[in-house]
C-alpha cells in the first residue's frame, strides 16, 4: 500500500515538473526511487534532455544506475526543479527531512532550484509537527562540537537529543559530509522558523532537517490510489 502510494506520487511529480533541456536535483531517500525510475522510462521514451544534480551518494548511485545524464553545482549551479522526499510535512508545508541523513546536500540543492517538489505517502502529511515523525528533527554537526551542542539543543529548547548510532557499525552515524547526526525530539510546538535560525546560530551545526518556505507543492499519494497536491499557502 504505501510502496504504491509513493509511487503514485513520485510520478505525478515527474509527469507535471519535468520538461526537456531542464536540470534536476535529485532527492534522496524510498519515494526518490520511483521518480527516477519514472525518470529514466521519461527520458527513453520522449528523448527528453536532463541533466541531474544528486544530493547524496544513493542519488548519485541511482541516477547513473538508471543511465541518467549526472552533473554537479560547480557546472550547473541553476537547478529549475528539485524533488526530493520528507519525513514529515505539516499544514505550511514545511518540512522534517533528515532521517537517511542527507539533509545538508538535499537542502543545498533544494535552495539552488527555481521549485522544490515534494513526494511523499499518506504517513507524511500532519497538522503539527511530531504528529506522524517520532523521532526528532535531524542535525547535522561538526563531530568535535556534539557534546556542547547536545547540552545547548536541550536547554534552550527542551526535549531530548541524541547522537545518533549506526546500525551495522559500531559508533554512530557518519554523514557524505563526514559529520555526526543528532536527532531533538522536541516536547512541544515552536515557531520552527524561529527555532531552525537559532540552532543554525550555534557553532558547530552545519543545517538542520527544518525545511522551512522551500516547498512549493506537495503530492502526498493515498491510500485510496488519487494522489493529493497541496500548494505552499499564501500568508
């Protein structure tokens, strides 16, 4: 059901945002997957032009697996689109991102594209924040720093952070940038465009999993098989 529901999603997002000669970020993460797969069976099909900007090493992987035209910011600085994922979306269409742990790329890219499209499955969609997403909003760290920054994170704002630990390794989780990960499991609402400049403030963070105004649209695919497309509102 839900490996449907992302599909559904990824490749409505591929059918109404991706035209010829254009230069496409490429997100990471499950529901990515069935946009490129959806890409690559575009690009065959109608002779289309693309030229991709992955934002990890999986999308760079799957980008060329699928014979995808790979490029970089250095050549292609100017994205039109961006697609990528979430871990959760509330009703501003902001955005926790993070949980694979590719938040600092994915958000250089997003920032670089004249659109962010998100894709994601009917688990995503929230009023608030900590609605669906349990485990906390991601932050990328100088490792030397997540000591001080774990004790600032929970003194400030509360809640509870945690390093966190690889699964098939032994010490913890260790991003394409080389960096560490903590995860603030919040215990309330903020004004998370507040909260997401001050925690950039503190030395050592290198971006938080808050994507605040960069979504554009949303195509969360269903349940039921329609897929629904929310749009950034307008304050």
């Amino acid at each position: 059901m839900t490996e449907e529901a992302k599909k559904l999603a990824a490749w409505a997002a591929i059918n109404n945002h991706v035209q010829t000669n254009h230069v496409l970020g490429i997100g990471s993460g499950s529901t990515i997957v069935h946009a490129v797969h959806k890409l690559a069976e575009r690009v065959k099909k109608e002779n289309l032009n693309i030229v991709c900007i992955p934002t990890s090493f999986q999308a760079r992987q799957l980008i060329l697996q699928n014979g995808l035209t790979l490029s970089d910011l250095d050549r292609h600085p100017e994205l039109n689109v961006a697609i990528d994922g979430a871990d959760e979306v509330d009703s501003d269409l902001s955005l926790i991102k993070g949980g694979g742990g590719c938040l600092t790329q994915e958000k250089i890219v997003a920032g670089c594209a004249k659109s962010f499209i998100v894709i994601a499955d009917y688990r995503k969609k929230s009023k608030n924040f900590g609605e669906q997403w349990k485990k906390g909003i991601p932050i990328e760290v100088i490792p030397m720093a997540y000591v001080p920054i774990t004790k600032r994170l929970t003194n400030i704002f509360g809640g509870v952070t945690e390093l966190r630990m690889a699964v098939n390794k032994a010490g913890p989780v260790v991003t394409d940038n080389g960096n560490f990960l903590l995860d603030w499991k919040f215990d309330k609402l903020h004004n998370w465009n507040e909260v997401n400049i001050a925690i950039k403030m503190i030395p050592g963070v290198v971006e938080t999993g808050l994507f605040i105004n960069m979504a554009e649209r949303v195509y969360f695919g269903m349940e039921d098989g329609s897929v629904s497309v929310h749009e950034k509102p307008v304050h």
